[in-house]
C-alpha cells in the first residue's frame, strides 16, 4: 500500500495524501485557497509557503533564493510530500479593486440613426386571438401561429418545450389576449425560422424592456452590460476580476492549467462565478433578474472564449497555434452555463486567430475602423499586444506576445494597478530624487503598467538609463546601486513603503520591459512593413483595454512604446471588446458587419516573420535605434 | 394548530398527516403504493383497502357496497382521515403481461422503393482533412466547415457545444480523418442548415449503423423500434405497460390527474420511466447503447403526447375540447427528458384535433390509406374509437368516445387482456352451457375485451339476449338468474374460478358494452354519411391497435360492431402508430406525407352532431334496429 502523510495547514485543515502528492493538490483537497498566478508552474513564485515542521522534496526553486529555501519556504506548486508536514499559507495577495466601469450607462450613446425596431432581433408581439368553439378547434400551437405569420410575414416558428408549456394556460389567463417575445432571427438561423422566447397572458405595456448582455470576458477583468433591447440603453453596467486569476495571471498559464485533469472544468466553473454574479449585479440594479435576460453577446480573446466554453485550448499555444473556432455557433445559455433564461441565444462574436479574438473584431466594430477613411492604428496595449492597422479598404492585424511585463509580471515589485500601485513617477534631473502618485494615495507596495511605462521615460530622460537600458552606477546618488539581482534603483525606501522593504527597479525588470515595448513596436511595424505604409502615414491611434486608459502617452511616446504622433491624435477608447459586444446585441447590421470584419482581417504571424525579429531587434533600444523615428523624443534628449 | 393524525400502513410504513388529508395523500407520503386506475375519482373501485382500526369518512362509496362498508373497507382516493387509523392494503392488480411485439423485427419490411441514402437525414461523413500550419492557421472549426461545404453543398453548420468540445481532440486524434454524423434538415429547420450530431476521429467503417428509435406512446402500452438509420431496418422491439396506468386507466383519468398538484410532473416521469426502460431494453438487444441513439420520432395519442411534454391537457376533456399543440415543434431529447443522446432530435408526429391524434394520422400513412383507390376505413377499436374514412382523394376522421367497456373497465368481472382472461366464448344452443378459451390456459378472472365481443355474440345467437340486450331470465338453464346488480348469466362458477367466485356478465354490463358499440358503430355511420358515401361502399376495413389484433370478426359483426362486409376486407396491422412513426423516422418523404396527412383530415365533432346521436340510438341494438344493414347476421339469426 502506498504510504500515506498527514498535512496539517495551520489554522484550516488536515488532510491526508498519498506520498507524491504535490502540495497545491493537498491543499484543494482541504479547501485551502492558494493562488497560483503562473497555473502551477513554478514561474511566479507567488505560491510561496512556509514548511514548519517536516520537509518537502522540491522540483523547482526557481523563484526562491537559497536563504528562502534553508529558512523552510517552498513554492507549493513545486513540493512534493514524502513525509508529515504541518504547513503556514501566508496571507495572499487579495485582489483589490481598480475595476473601471469606464463610462457611466448614461454616456454609451446608441449608434447614430439606430432604430431598435428595424435593428434588433427581439420583440413583443401583443396578441388578440380568437378563442376557439366547437367550429373552430384550431389548437393553441397552430392559433398562436397563424396570428404570428399574419404579424410578421415569417412562416416558420418554433419554441423550446419550457416555452410550449406556457402556452395553454397563458392564452386560458389572459382570455385569448397574449404577449408573445418573438426572436425573428439568430446569427446562423436567418429569418425565415422565428423562435418564441416567451409567453405572458394578457398585454405588457408597450415600455416593457427586453433584456438583453453584452459581455467581455477578459483575462483580467470581465464586464456586463445590461441592456433594454426595446430601446437599444445600456442600464447597468459591473465589471469584476476573472475568478480565472487564481489559477494563471496570463492566457498561456490558463491553457496549461486547462490541460492538467479537471483543470479545464474548474477554470470555466471559475469564470461563469464571475458572469454569473455579475449578471445578478446588473440585474439587481436594473430591478430586474437575470432569468428576464432573453440574449447575450459575448467578446473576449480566443483563449478567454475556449475555457468559458471549455473548448480544449492546447492547439492555441503550441505551433502552428490554432483555434478550436474562431467563431462558434449561436449556442444556448442552459449550454454555455449562464444563469439566464435556459434557451436564451448566446452569441459568441467572431476572431480571427489565436490571439487576434473576438475581443478585437469587437474593437474594430466599436472604433468604427472599418469605415474611417484615415489609415488608424488600433492597439490593445497588453499582454498579447494585438495591434490592428487599417481603415476602411484593407485591415491587418497581428499579436506580438509582448509578454505581461506591463501588467506588472515579470517585474520584480510588479503588480496590479490596485491600491498601493506607483502609477506615475518623475526624477529630479540634478538630485534623481523620484516623486511618485500612489493608487489610494497611501504607502507604496509596487509598481503597476502605466508606474513602469512612466519610471523608464523618467529614467531614461534623466539619464539613469542609457539608450541600451542599462543603469549609470557611477550617478551621485545612493539610489543607484548593486543588488542581489544586479544594478538596481530605488524607488521608494523600506521606511516609506507599506511592506517596509525597498522598492526598486532592477536591470532585469528594464530588460523585461524593454523586451515588452519592443515587441508592440515591432508588431505595428511590420504590420505597416507589410501594407507598405511608413508609419508617419499613420493619422491616429485608437488604443483600447483597460490599461490603455491610464497610460501618458507621451511617457509612452518617449521609452519607443507608441509611435512618435501628435498627442491628439491617439485615442483612449477603454473596454472597445464590450462595446462591439454591446453593438452586435442590439443590431443586426452590427453582427453582419462583424463577420466581415473578422473575414476581411489579414492575419500576420509574427513568430514565422523575420521582419519581426529585424523590428523587434531595432526597438529593443530607448526610444529605437533610430532616432529619427521619435524626432519629438530626440528633441528633448539634446 | 391542526390536529395530526398517524396513519400506519401495515407491514410498511408510518406517517403523521393533518386532519382532512386523504388516505391516497398519506400513502403517496409514506411511500405505500395504491393503484388509482379512474386517477382517484371512485369511479373505479380499484383503490379499496380495509381500515383495520380507526375509522375514516367517506366522501363517496359509489363503488362499494353497503356490506364492504360495514366490514371496514373504503376507497383509499375517497377516504377522509380524522383519527388514528391502521390500513392494510391489499395486493393491487399486478399488471400482467400479454405485451405483443406485433412482428418480430426481420419481419417489418422497408418501404417499396426506399433508399436510406435519399430518404434519410442522418448520415456519417468521412472527411480527410490538410492539416494546419503556419501558412494555413484556419481554426479547427472552419476547416471542418469548409470539408462539410464541400461534400453535402450546404451553406450553414451548426453543431451543439458539447459536440463542438470533441472537435479538436478528435481531430488531433484521428490526425485530420474524422468522422462527421451530420443531420442535414429536419421537420422545421429545412435543408440550409445542418447540424452536427457527433465527431469521431478517424474513418468509422461503412456499415456503422446510425441509430434511431421509433417510440409509440399508447395509453394502455408504449411500445419502441430501435432502427439503423443507415439501412432502416428495424434492428429490435420491445413494449412494456405504460407506466402512468397506475394513475388512471383512460385518458380523461390522466388528464384529471395531471391537473392535481404535482400530478402533471407525476405522470410525464412515470411514463418517461418506461419509454427510458424500453430504450434500454432494445439497445441491449442491438449490442449498443441509448447514448448513440442520435433520433427518435414519437406518435401518440393527443393525451399522451401532452403528458409525455408536459403541456397542459386540460383543455382536451373540457369543450370546445381544445389541444395546446397538434405538432409540437422539433424538440431535443433533453427538453423531453429522453434518456439518449442529449442534443437528439425529437420529431413528434402531427395529430389532427383532441381525440385524432398522431397515433392516427401514423396509421393514416402507415397503411396507406392516403394513398389507396378504393374506399377504406381505417379504425381504432379502442377507449377513444377514432377512425378514419378515406382513399387518396379525401379523409375523414372522428372519435367517438367508445369508453373502456371492451378494454374491460365499466364491466363487472372485465379486466385487461392478461393471464386469466376469458378471451373466447361459445354457447351450446340448447343448454346454454358455455366453452370458454382462457389466456394463459388455466383458471378465468375474468373476461377481455375479444372475450366480451364472443360472449355477447353467442348470448345474442343462442338466444339468451334479445335485440335489446335483454337477458331472457325465463330459460331452462341455472345460468341465467337475477344477482346483486340484476340479471345476470354464470360464465363459470365458482369452483372452477381462480377467485372462487361465479364470473358473471351483468345486464348493466351489457349495456355497457352496447353502449360502447353503438359508439363506434355510429361514428364511422355518421363519417359515411357526411361524405354521402354509404357503407356498402366501404371497399376495406383496415384495423389498427393492440386490441384489434384479437377481434374474432365474425362475431364483431355480428353485435353489429364491425360493418357487415366479406371478412377477407377486414386487414387486423397490430400498431400502426409506431409503424408509423417508424417510417416518419427513417424517410423524409413520410415526414412531409404526414404534415399533409394531418392538414388534410376533416375532422368530424361528434358530440356536436346530432346525426350521432340519432346512428348512436339505433345502433344500441343486436345487431341494429334496421337489420338490412346486417344481412349476414339477418341470415344466421333465421
């Protein structure tokens, strides 16, 4: 028999394994929550416990120094139990909150000339039907059908069962008057097949609303919008952190842990908590219940759509990197896992590829890319740095995998643009003194994306950094210095930060960000290259994401991130992924424009072009190794 | 607080119920099962148990007598508790079986002319697909669509999530050979989308069979074909009882019980239970299982198929006797609770109003009938008497409310046609002394409904009944005498009984029973005359159902239930329903046969003509008031 150990977590449960169990399995067998950013793969390091009594075998220490592992700490992704072990789970990093419903629902304005009746697909139907006698013995089916042909010219109609139930006692209530919600038509079942939602006895009122959500599901955030498809209004509006975080902070991580047993149920148990909830949270604001929600859009990148839907995902991240489907069939929320009407149509918007997803035909749809006659570049500035260059002739698109250094990963005080994040820093030119605002305006614990965009172009401005990135140590000032992980620059000292430890920025974090920068360069370079236009052609620049929102364009504009343009001439559009999601709700024309959109998109893959490594090469440089590419940058350099 | 009363049933259980429950109520609580074949009105008697100690109130003992009474029984659906009582219960009525498999499976023959690949809308694709690289990144999805596109030339696919989560593995498994099992129309989504049912990697081999299940709901018994779609031969058969008997033995039971509190739910999982059994049953017999059973076509009668839906029926039994559906629409087997491939197709066969439902319009196309040149009339000799008069020009069709007396119920010593049932009666004219052929060969209970025809025949030949229906109390025999319900004659006597008890057929009884022949008669006479045809024209009598197959028809002829025609045009087909249903499974062609079917049938209310009523009166006679209808009766009676 195998043998068997006790693990005691100190303060939670017991359990008892098998020798060889890893310790993240332990402790979800005692429901002892460990978050694992990396999925479990020993990369983050943020899965650090401390080993009181007893030892662990470990696979990797890859993210502990020798001092952490001789003083009883292990990554709990990485330790094997071979013996009784009693263990102490540090408090982990709460997720906090800077979620951004980035417009109120007042301000998304309706599409110019939208008109609910001729563009949605949803509508009540009153009805005044004859009741039947001993001439007449039409059934009720055939009845209610006869009064929609005459009402809508459709001739085919169907209903799910739950809906067919309702029928009899609906017409018998109502004394032969009835409300009927009628789906003229989906996006793969064209209009000559209608589908009846509902039945109500007697007459809503004519301003009953249609319920309706537009969701984005990201990997960071997700977000709902309530909408009244009788008038086109956005109602309510909730976004909330992806439930998914705790299982891989980037999609790769994600796709991993999908792939491990059980690994993939769980993650989109995990993210429909998240729309769940928050479809109860619009709802209640809108004094309604999700089981009045009759349709849903859905945008989010290609992986964000395979776990919700838990599609396998492995083809995504291993070469030639391919998607179960770009763009699935109009599914049902009983299906999907929705907590909605059961047989509400869920339309799930189409991508492109891999990592050019629905989030981004959707932000091509909702910046009206496609029909701008300027060239525009549209960008999500993030981890997979999808970048879009068109207009309304031609549209190409590529993802350069910029990594999630931005996002705070990789970075060695990087974290999440919640409270306690450094988001913007300026250096002294003489003393390289730094000034920093702080999210909630207390002692700093980190710095997030839009701090490290800021930081580097202070830096470099100052000359802390040379055009290679690399730190001046022979600067008169103690804020320069060698640490344990090379040269190094403090940014706040252990007496004004909330962990008490210095917060720097090492070598190896500038190396990772400018690898970042690089990367989102080159991506719209190439894209550029490609169509051969010279980026100066470029007549504005659409960025969109949450984190676009926060960042200085010309910090940006300074480290070679965004392209050297008049600042007027970039636009910060917030979460563009929910607002074409939002559009392909509430319009028809919207979804077909869509489906053209995501056909018309030229895919470039980076990581089989040279160009993108020549590019990438050349940007790896502060702004790039040509300078004449930045003249606003190498004006304030002299 | 209302006061609480123990109700212990004797040899099982104990519960406490509030004053005013029902004994039913509480045995429902306790578990203690008590057949209520009326659906608990006391119309039937069945449900009578004896109060041991405690005494209950009565709200009907229509069906007891006042001696029962005294010694302590009480019909457990009428019994008030308002004290402590004990009950036992005794052993209720087992459903025995004389099930009928009307052919075996080898025997059921294809349709002339038929060919699966043209007639069938299921079929197995072997696709051989380029695998992806890093010039051709379609998602596995679209490449899939595009191999579909090219084979079928149809536009749109779609395919269910569940199936659409199997789609990548397979692929990958199978390296890029699949198999694809497409449905490429049904009865309301026409041929421009298809939908995907299933993906397996790699090639199936070619006779891989695709299965389908025909399933015919009868009130009395459900009854399953298990069909290869890819031949569409008949594979195995199965029928067991249908389950929801326990809860009332005809429809109009049904419908009041279904509209009890719970009732409706009761009756659909009762009888899904045994379609559920059965396709188990069949799929064993075929070495496969119910999760490959990718369609099924239903037929029923109207009450049944709402039942097994779980749509309202009440307004079948109430005027203007209304449907909620004649043709439900495509239904998935999880909608209906179908134990087999979820996402499955459910086609339910078309009905034409309350009481001429899809069982009949399945016999409609099953023998033909829509079809033929000669005059034909197509019955259903059963509770509900429906018939058809037609040929390939025109169909009528009514119901005729027979009532059960031929199934046995209404008849003092009738039962069901199972172990122990007087199935044949002759009579000796001179000592009225009877012979008597017994299902299962052993001692009578009772008597069924082909037993009833015979004994009825014999009385009225031998001269025991008058043309009324009068038992003539003044002949030479023992037999004949005046019992607790009047006159009477002695089938057989007590001692060679399995019950001890003299099996007698009262003069209510056959009143009963003429009253019930009257019914049928009068219906296909008022069908006739509507049409102006009149019955000698009738070429053929086609008769379908369980019952049918054991007419004796000289002897239904000659109490003038059966039209007077040279038997060989009488043609007994067992279940025409499932047949039906069988060829709406296998054929598109049947499916489109039968819509027009069921539009076509005029439908004749009977409760609503006065021509009934008048044929009804003059046919309450042996074999007729006007005896040139039945010259070969006339012949023998001399």
């Amino acid at each position: 028999m195998q043998r068997q150990h006790i693990v005691t977590f100190i303060g939670t449960r017991t359990v008892n394994v098998p020798t060889g169990t890893l310790l993240t399995e332990a402790a979800a067998l005692a429901g002892q929550e460990i978050t694992q950013p990396c999925g479990g793969q020993g990369r983050c390091g943020r899965c650090a416990v401390f080993i009181k009594t007893g030892q662990v075998r470990h696979r990797s220490t890859q993210r502990l120094t020798a001092a952490d592992v001789a003083a009883g700490y292990a990554l709990a992704c990485q330790a094997v139990i071979e013996s009784n072990i009693s263990v102490v789970v540090p408090e982990q990093e709460k997720v906090e909150r800077r979620l951004t419903t980035d417009l109120t629902a007042a301000e998304v304005t309706l599409p110019p000339g939208y008109e609910p009746a001729q563009s949605q697909t949803l509508q009540y139907l009153r009805l005044d039907l004859p009741p039947p006698n001993m001439d007449d013995q039409t059934d009720d089916w055939s009845r209610v059908q006869l009064a929609l042909r005459h009402h809508t010219g459709q001739q085919v109609f169907n209903a799910p069962l739950a809906v067919l139930r309702k029928l009899g006692p609906a017409l018998r209530e109502g004394d032969w008057r009835i409300t009927i919600l009628l789906e003229t038509e989906t996006w793969d079942r064209p209009a000559d097949l209608a589908t009846v939602l509902d039945i109500l006895p007697g007459h809503l009122p004519e301003d009953t609303p249609i319920w309706g959500a537009a969701i984005d599901i990201g990997t960071t955030t997700v977000t709902v919008w309530l909408v009244d498809l009788h008038t086109g209004q956005v109602v309510a509006q909730a976004a909330e952190y992806n439930g998914q975080i705790v299982r891989g902070e980037d999609v790769i991580s994600r796709i991993i842990y999908a792939g491990k047993s059980d690994g993939g149920a769980e993650l989109k148990t995990l993210v429909l908590e998240t729309v769940n909830a928050l479809l109860h949270t619009v709802c209640k604001r809108a004094s309604t219940t999700p089981d009045r929600v009759f349709k849903v859009a859905l945008a989010g990148n290609s992986t964000m759509m395979h776990l919700l839907l838990q599609i396998p995902a492995e083809s995504i991240r291993l070469s030639p990197f391919i998607t179960g489907m770009n763009h699935p069939p109009t599914l049902t929320a009983h299906e999907v896992g929705l907590d909605i009407v059961p047989h509400a149509t869920v339309d799930c918007l189409p991508g492109v590829a891999s990592y050019v997803g629905a989030d981004i035909s959707a932000g091509v749809l909702a910046t009206e890319l496609y029909t701008t006659e300027p060239v525009t570049l549209f960008m999500d500035v993030g981890t997979n740095g999808e970048t879009v260059l068109g207009n309304q002739d031609w549209l190409v698109t590529c993802a350069c995998s910029a990594g999630p250094a931005f996002e705070g990963a990789g970075v060695l005080h990087g974290m999440r643009a919640t409270n306690g994040a450094i988001e913007e820093v300026w250096i002294h030119h003489t003393t390289y003194e730094p000034t920093c605002r702080v999210i909630g305006g207390k002692a700093p614990r980190g710095f997030c994306g839009s701090g490290l965009i800021s930081l580097l172009a202070e830096m470099f401005l100052t000359g802390l950094l040379d055009k290679s990135g690399n730190i001046k140590l022979d600067l008169p000032t103690s804020r320069v210095r060698t640490g344990l992980h090379g040269p190094e620059y403090v940014v706040a000292w252990g007496d004004e930060t909330a962990t008490g430890e210095d917060i720097v920025i090492t070598h190896v974090d500038i190396d990772n960000l400018l690898r970042a920068k690089a990367a989102i360069y080159a991506g719209y370079a190439v894209l550029a290259e490609s169509v051969g236009v010279s980026l100066d052609m470029v007549e504005q620049v659409m960025i969109g994401g949450a984190f676009g929102q926060y960042i200085n364009v010309e910090k940006a504009v300074q480290i070679g991130l965004l392209p050297d343009l008049p600042w007027e001439q970039f636009h910060f559009l917030g979460n563009t992924s929910v607002r074409g999601a939002y559009h392909a709700l509430i319009d028809r024309d919207a979804r077909r424009h869509l489906k053209a959109i995501a056909d018309r998109m030229t895919y470039i893959e980076l990581s089989a072009d040279n160009r993108f490594y020549e590019a990438f090469t050349s940007a790896l440089f502060l702004p790039h190794t040509d300078l004449s590419r930045f003249p606003t940058v190498q004006a304030e350099m002299v």
